[in-house]
C-alpha cells in the first residue's frame, strides 16, 4: 500500500511528528510504502477561491507553488494520512492551507470520478489536553464528511494529550500507534 503524509505541524521533532513516526513505523514494518511530507518546508499559497481549476481547459491549479509535488503523491497514494498538533480546535495552518487545494482535483464521488475513491483517510493528531478533552470531535466530524463526500474510508484517529508529559515519555501511547500502523493491511 502506499502512503502518504502530509505532516502540518511546524516542529519536525515534536510531539505529532513522534506520535505520526511511531504509526508509521508500524506501516513500515508491514511492507507499505510511506512518503512523509513536511508541509512547512513547502512554500504552498492558500486556495485563491479563482475557480480557474474549474474551468473545461483547466489543466489543474494555475498556481506555480510546491502544491503541485503534493497533489501528485496525494493522487498516488492509497491511504492519506492528515497529521497535526490541534490548533484552536483546528488544524495547523500549513495542512489547512494544502487540504483547500485539493479543491483542483475531481473530488465529488456523486458528480464526477473522484480521485480520492478508495483511498483511506486517518488523522494523527496531538493537542494540549489530555485526549479525553482534547476537542477532536468537531475535526473528526469534519474529516467523515470529507469521505462521504469524495469517496474515501475513515480510519478514525490516532490521538495523544501532551499537557502532562511529551509524547516521547508516553511509551504506552507510541506502541499503540506503531501496533496500529503495523495491522492495516
């Protein structure tokens, strides 16, 4: 199976990329074919909303960012991972702004072949509260929408409150992840 991770979180060593590494250990471990992206070393423009995209000659996103390098491995992969800290009961901004560009690929699975069909979504998230408390259901709420619409199959979330210890002290939490990465078949 191939992955792919857009990581949105600003510190490559933090508590998300630690608790998405474990769970991609675990892909790793089982065969899978992963490819990590650091969306912060990106330089990728918000969606402008010009609809250009949309147009019958539209060959894709008239902008000329990094964006494109994403959609193309977006396109390739059979799981999507989403991985970041939560933000303001939302996510970061960089794989904000990178999901809001998926808006140039065929995406309705009513309407039109979506390219996300088949594929399967899991979030990676890490928040300030310990995970009982940490707002995730507005999010998840959001992503479910977002496979109904396109296609895709939720996987759910894999989720850790850090306000107590950092992830790498929460051994129980990393092989949970890791064991979880390592049964998706």
């Amino acid at each position: 199976m191939k992955v792919c991770a857009l990581f949105g979180g600003p510190h490559k060593k933090g508590n998300t990329a630690k608790l998405l590494e474990a769970f991609l250990d675990g892909l790793r471990g089982n065969g899978h074919l992963v490819q990590r992206i650091d969306l912060v070393e990106l330089t990728i423009q918000p969606c402008k909303g010009c609809m250009a995209c949309k147009k019958p000659t539209a060959d894709g996103c008239i902008q000329k960012d990094d964006m494109h390098g994403v959609l193309d491995s977006v396109q390739e992969a059979d799981l999507l991972i989403f991985a970041s800290p939560m933000y303001w009961w939302n996510l970061a901004g960089p794989l904000k702004n990178a999901i809001d560009r998926f808006f140039s690929l065929p995406f309705n699975a009513t309407a039109e072949k979506s390219v996300f069909s088949g594929k399967k979504l899991l979030l990676v998230m890490t928040s300030g509260q310990p995970s009982e408390r940490d707002g995730r259901e507005g999010l998840e709420l959001i992503m479910q929408r977002m496979c109904s619409f396109t296609g895709m199959e939720w996987l759910g979330t894999i989720t850790a409150g850090t306000n107590n210890k950092p992830i790498s002290e929460q051994s129980d939490v990393l092989k949970a992840a890791r064991l979880r990465g390592s049964s998706l078949a």
